[in-house]
C-alpha cells in the first residue's frame, strides 16, 4: 500500500535529493512496517515494501538506531548521514 506523504520536495538542482529531519520524524509517526523511500525524485514515506523505489531506511531500523522519541539533534545528524548514504548510491 503506497501512502505517500511525501515532504513535497522535488529534485534539488543537479539531481540531489535530500533525506531531511522531517523526513525521519514523519517517519517514526508513520505506520508500524513504513519506510522512508526515494523515488520519482523525492523521499515518501510507504507502508510495507518499497515498490519501484529505493529504500532509504525503514521505521523499524530507524526505532532500533535512535529510540522512538529522539531528540531533534540527533534526526539532524542521522538525516545527514542517510542522504550521505543515497548521494553514495549515486541517487
């Protein structure tokens, strides 16, 4: 089931897509089996498989990192290193 809830942002100039504090928060507040998902040049928040899209991380994985209820520093540093991954993985 695809429940997009997009952070609405496009493709940045020259391609880059970024995984934003936001990004993760809505995240955590998403469904049990959600993950964070680029695709079509943006991440979206999914419930269940990633579909045609590249899974970034998932709720689950996301919890077991940073707890449930994590301060607003370490999303910022955890979305730092997440777009460092997909910006790697040439996305």
């Amino acid at each position: 089931m695809d429940t997009d809830k997009s952070s609405g942002k496009g493709p940045e100039p020259g391609g880059r897509t970024q995984v934003d504090p936001g990004d993760l928060r809505r995240l955590l507040e998403a469904g049990a089996d959600s993950c964070l998902v680029l695709s079509e040049g943006r991440m979206q928040i999914r419930e269940g498989a990633p579909g045609d899209g590249l899974a970034v991380v998932t709720r689950a994985d996301l919890i077991a990192q940073l707890g449930e209820s994590p301060a607003e520093n370490d999303l910022v540093t955890q979305a730092a290193l997440l777009d460092s991954e997909v910006r790697s993985l040439g996305a």
